[in-house]
C-alpha cells in the first residue's frame, strides 16, 4: 500500500522554527514529486511547496517563501519541511502529497501560538 | 496567486444529480487541463476524485464526473448518495511549479 506518513507538528511560538517529516512507503519514492498542502483549523486547502523527484527543482507560494525550505533524501525515503519565523496565520493541518495528488498523507498539526 | 471561486454550499436529494462549479482565471483553469476535484469527509484527509479535468482514478465510483468550459470547471454528482456528504475542493495548475486550490464546496445530502 502506498503511504505517506507526517510527523514533527507541534505547538510553536510566533518567531519560532519547527521541521516537519514525511515518510513514504510502498512505491518507488525517488520517482516522485513530492507536495505540501495545508488547512488551517475550518478552512480550505493552501498550496504551500513542492519538490522534484531528483529534489533539483523546489516551489514556494508566496505567504511562505523565504521562511520554508522543502529537501529530500530519497536513500531514506524521506521528505522535510524546515519551517522558521513562523506566524499565527502558519497554524495548519500539514499534508504530505504525492504527485499526481493521488496520495496524501494523515497530515500533522502546527500550532503557531504564544 | 489567488483561489479558484467555488460555491460554499450545494444541495440535493438522493437519487439527484448536484454540479459544483470552479472558476479560475485564463492563467490557471482556462489554460491548463489539469484540474482536479478533491473529497473530504471530516477529520479525513482529501481524496482525489477526478484529475485532468474529466479522468476518475481507480475505484472512484462512475457517478463522478468532470468538464470545463473557458474559466470554469465543474464536478457532477449524480445519483447522490448519502456518503457524497462531504467538502469538495478543486485545483488547478497555474503553471511555474504553482498549484492553486478553491475555498470548497460543502455537499449536503437532503
């Protein structure tokens, strides 16, 4: 089965910097793009970055760019969301996706709060 | 980059047929036939129902389908069933490695 797993949310202060995981098992992960997607508490979905197969080729939206770095290490099939200067609006349910949006991950919570 | 425009609620009885639109703009929906339609049951994580505006992934029932005209996308329901309740989100590529999402669509079964 293929699965991605999330784990590193948690409860930050504003300012403050938090690195998210990603696992993937059941399929040949460094054939993958990978994407993160967000949802703050009752609301829809945010794009917010993604990474090429090889990890050559990364995206931010806008509202994180500066702030986010996304990396890889397809030896251990394993995606990061290094995450600093985190603000309130931050606060979100994180999805690893995979490309195609056809998997996705249980998603991990981020608290920015003081 | 700013959200594709959904309708916050749609309705219908079971048996009926619900469509929920998605309006982009020339730069995402209206260029790109890479639109797709997410469902979300609460506390669950997004499932893809329908990718490139019109295809249904494997074991997504034939009762979903998709289409676009111009700026606008739209996923259809028919035959609704009590288990459609549930948020739809669609997406479009909007080119540059971008993806932007609409607010949702919430599905109530009557």
């Amino acid at each position: 089965e293929m699965q991605l797993v999330e784990s590193g949310g948690g409860l930050v202060q504003p300012g403050g910097s938090l690195t998210l995981s990603c696992s993937a098992s059941g399929f040949t992960f460094s054939s993958y793009g990978i994407h993160w997607v967000r949802q703050a508490p009752g609301k829809g979905l945010e794009y917010v970055s993604a990474i090429s197969s090889n990890g050559g080729i990364t995206y931010y939206a806008d509202s994180v760019k500066g702030r986010f770095t996304i990396s890889r290490d397809n030896s251990k099939n394993t995606l990061w969301l290094q995450m600093s200067s985190l603000r309130d609006e931050d606060t979100a349910l994180y999805y690893c996706v995979g490309d195609g949006f056809d998997i996705w991950g249980q998603g991990t919570m981020v608290t920015v709060s003081s | 980059q700013s959200a594709l425009t959904q309708p916050p609620s749609a309705s219908g009885s079971p048996g009926q047929s619900v469509t929920v639109s998605c309006t982009g703009t020339s730069s995402d929906v209206g260029t790109y036939n890479f639109v797709s339609w997410y469902q979300q049951h609460p506390g669950k994580a997004p499932k893809l129902m329908i990718y490139e505006v019109s295809k249904r992934p494997s074991g997504v029932p034939a009762r979903f389908s998709g289409s676009k005209s111009g700026n606008t996308a739209s996923l259809t329901v028919s035959g609704l069933q009590a288990e459609d309740e549930a948020d739809y989100y669609c997406s479009s590529y909007a080119g540059n490695n971008n993806y932007v999402f609409g607010g949702g669509t919430r599905l109530t079964v009557l």
